[in-house]
C-alpha cells in the first residue's frame, strides 16, 4: 500500500542561519526587533548571539520560523526596473 501523500515541509532544508540572514535582509535587525521583541534582536544583535539564543529557546524559534514562513509566502513586490515610470 501507498503512504498517504504528505504536505512537504516548507522549512525542510532551510537553517536556522539561513532563516534568520533572511529577515535581517528583509526587515533589518530593527524593523525584526518590531516584530520579535526579543534581546538578541534589540540589544547589540548579530547573527551569531542570536542563533545562540535561538537554539536554546523554542518558543522564541518558533516565532522566527513563523515569520520567516510568513515573509516567503508574502514576497515584497520590487519597484519596477528603471525606476519611476517615464512618460
């Protein structure tokens, strides 16, 4: 018999690192600050002291996770190419 097809997992492959240089990129470490009220993103962030955290802290990965799912699925439009239209 065939197993039930699965919904693929969307953070399968996806790291921690990863998920986290994302939403800097995309939010900055304030505007991440804003929307995770956590230390290590408000208080002398790096990458590196909040993976530490993150690892350690479930509820506070989970919220990264969430975000980060969040952030992919909604894709901020980009300007159009050249700028503002020209007539």
């Amino acid at each position: 018999m065939h197993e039930p097809a699965r919904k693929p997992d969307p953070l399968h492959g996806v790291t921690l690192k990863a998920m986290v240089e994302h939403l800097v990129e995309r939010y900055g470490w304030d505007g991440l600050g804003e929307r995770i009220t956590i230390r290590c993103f408000t208080h002398d962030p790096s990458v590196t002291s909040s993976l530490k955290f993150l690892r350690k802290t479930p509820w506070a990965r989970d919220k990264v996770e969430s975000l980060y799912l969040h952030s992919v699925a909604h894709p901020r439009k980009s300007a159009a190419p050249g700028g503002a239209a020209s007539s």
